[in-house]
C-alpha cells in the first residue's frame, strides 16, 4: 500500500498535511501520536471509510477510491468494536462473512476455541480485553492483505495484551499480512514493530525503523512540577532529533 500525499479538513480544520508512506507486506507499522493528532482519521481514510480532500490511496498500484472493490483486502478494527456490540457473535460473523468472500470459517472457529471465547448473545457482554480478542479474530478470520488497528491495546491487562501481541505477530510471519496499529505510547508497540510513524498535529514528524531508531534517537524524561499541572508529578516523554524535539 502506498499513501501519497494525503491531506484532509474537517469542520473547517486542517486534521491531516501531506501525508506520505508505504507499507509493506508482512510488515507491523506502528503510528505513534497523541490523541486529537489525526491517527483515527487517517486509519479511516486508508480503509476508504472517509475520502481524503487531496492525494491518493494505492494497492498494487491501483487507486483504492476508485476502485472499491479493493477494499475486500483491508479489515479496519476501531476502538471497542462500537458497530458491532448491540449483535450477537453469529450475527458479526455472519456479517463478516458476507462482506468478504475471503471469510474462513474454520479459522474463526479455531481461534474462538483457542482463546476460549463462548458465542454470546451481545457483543457488549464480552469484557473489554475479549471484545478486542473478537475484534481480532473475526479480522484474521478474513485473511485480508492489510489490517488497521485503532488503539487496541488501550484498557487491556497484561495478560490480554501477550494474547494479542502473539495473534499479531503469527499472522505477520505465517499469512504475510500488513498490520497498520495506531498507539498514544510508543512502548505497547516497541518491541514487536518493523517500523514507527509518528504524526504530529496532523503531519510526520519521523519515519523510522527500529535500528534508526536505536542510533539515531534519544529518550529524555522531564519531571515537572508547578501550577500548570494538576498532579505534583508528571513524566513527559520527548523524541530528540537534530531538528526538533517531537513530544508524544
């Protein structure tokens, strides 16, 4: 998949400036920003969600705007699975099932087994950390070429979070698949990414892979203290370049 110079104004403000990069298959790309940064925006644009104002989406070098039927190949997953908590766990996969022809019904039931997940009546009922196990299964139960993940380690336990670290990285490795996984925090993602994009008040700021990473940045921690915090203490964490400092 290629991004080439995407940018896209909502209400009026610019959410997202030129944004360019690629990713490639069998590849985990983290995109690193805070909150109100545009991460959710730009998942939706590269699942054709929400149209771009300028710039193109390409897959194998076709145009995914005008070309929907590509979007067969992208499974976008967002935060606590919203669209599909008031239907039963059949009901979700049947709707997976006939949104992409690709479903593979033996491999959901596999993984639903494997983790130990019972069909219930309501998504909803699913604690937090199962309905992101769901939302994952019925994902790679599609066997698609690319995955957007929005925050899906957000709210999880450890626990959880080892169970959907391993289900990422084996279909990285075994079906090839590119996952594309937003994160506020750098280190939910740090050890099992190929690749970090960080996206700063709409804009990259850094494109960097882990050994550029490792020689070319620098972690500093700043505690501060005052009236302009709430709390007493505070870590705040800021990227050192040559350039600038990108806070995140």
């Amino acid at each position: 998949m290629k991004v080439q110079r995407i940018s896209k104004h909502i209400n009026k403000k610019q959410v997202l400036r030129d944004i360019s990069f690629s990713i490639q298959s069998g590849t985990l790309t983290g995109l690193i920003g805070r909150n109100g940064s545009g991460k959710t925006t730009l998942l939706k644009i590269l699942a054709d969600i929400i149209r771009p104002d300028t710039g193109n989406i390409l897959i194998d070098d076709t145009n995914l705007h005008k070309h929907p039927k590509l979007k067969a190949r992208i499974v976008y997953m967002g935060t606590d699975l919203p669209y599909l908590q008031s239907l039963t766990t059949r009901h979700a996969r049947y709707m997976y099932e006939q949104t992409y022809p690709s479903f593979n019904s033996a491999h959901y039931e596999e993984l639903m087994q494997r983790f130990s997940l019972q069909e219930v009546k309501r998504v909803r009922h699913f604690s937090k950390g199962q309905r992101a196990l769901f939302g994952l299964i019925l994902a790679f139960a599609v066997h698609p070429s690319y995955i957007l993940l929005d925050e899906p380690m957000n709210g999880l336990d450890s626990f959880v979070k080892k169970d959907v670290f391993r289900l990422l990285i084996e279909n990285v490795v075994h079906q090839q698949t590119a996952i594309f996984i937003t994160s506020p925090q750098l280190h939910e993602i740090e050890q099992m990414a190929d690749n970090f994009i960080f996206l700063e008040k709409g804009s990259i700021s850094a494109n960097v892979n882990p050994e550029e990473w490792k020689h070319q940045y620098k972690k500093y921690r700043l505690r501060l203290r005052g009236i302009f915090l709430k709390t007493c203490k505070k870590k705040l964490i800021f990227l050192i370049t040559p350039e600038k400092s990108i806070p995140f």
